[in-house]
C-alpha cells in the first residue's frame, strides 16, 4: 500500500487540515482526499447550504465534527472563509488528533 500525501498539517494546540468545499450540492459528504491544482492534498467536502452569511461554513464544521466524532466547538475556519478552499483549525493534542484522522482518511475511497 503506497503512502498518499494527507490534508492534516499538525500546528501548535491542533491540526490544520486543507479543504475544498463545495457548497449547494445534494447532499452532505465527504468526497475523499484529492490533489488540489498547486500539488498539495485537499480534504473533497460538500454540503447542501448555500455560500452566504457563513452558513456553508458552518455546515462543514457541523459535517467534520460528526463525521471525526469530536466537539463542533474544537473546529474553526481558520483561512479562506469566503472562498472554496479553507484551512480548518482542530483544536487537541496534535499527536493524538494525526493519529485519528489518518486511521479515519484510511478507511475513505474503500
């Protein structure tokens, strides 16, 4: 099994995790991991809510907590709040919180 690059950058009292949101899709998901335009990997997320008033952004915090099982509170959008591609700030031991999430990013696409 060949290491694919992962969207989680551990920082001081957390991760950073890369995102590309889609806003008014169908439904509310996690698309996997891709490689964004520039070579770096990005978390594929879409949710039903519109791009207006923060409400998407919203809707991908609420869409993250659940799907990682961790407080709504621990996550912010720590860059790019207006735009598709988001830097998302998850608040924890950063040790503890890779070690989650990439036993979670290895059980996507399969």
């Amino acid at each position: 099994m060949s290491e694919r690059p992962l969207p989680f950058v551990p920082i001081l009292g957390g991760l950073r995790v890369s995102v590309r949101l889609t806003p008014r899709a169908r439904a509310e998901r996690i698309d996997g991991i891709a490689v964004d335009a520039d070579g770096k990997p990005v978390l594929k997320a879409a949710v039903t809510a519109p791009p207006e008033k923060g409400r998407a952004n919203a809707a991908l915090l609420a869409l993250l907590a659940k799907e990682w099982r961790l407080p709504k509170s621990s996550l912010t959008v720590a860059a790019g709040a207006s735009g598709r591609r988001k830097q998302v700030a998850v608040a924890g031991d950063p040790k503890e919180l890779m070690k989650r999430l990439t036993e979670w990013a290895g059980k996507l696409d399969g």
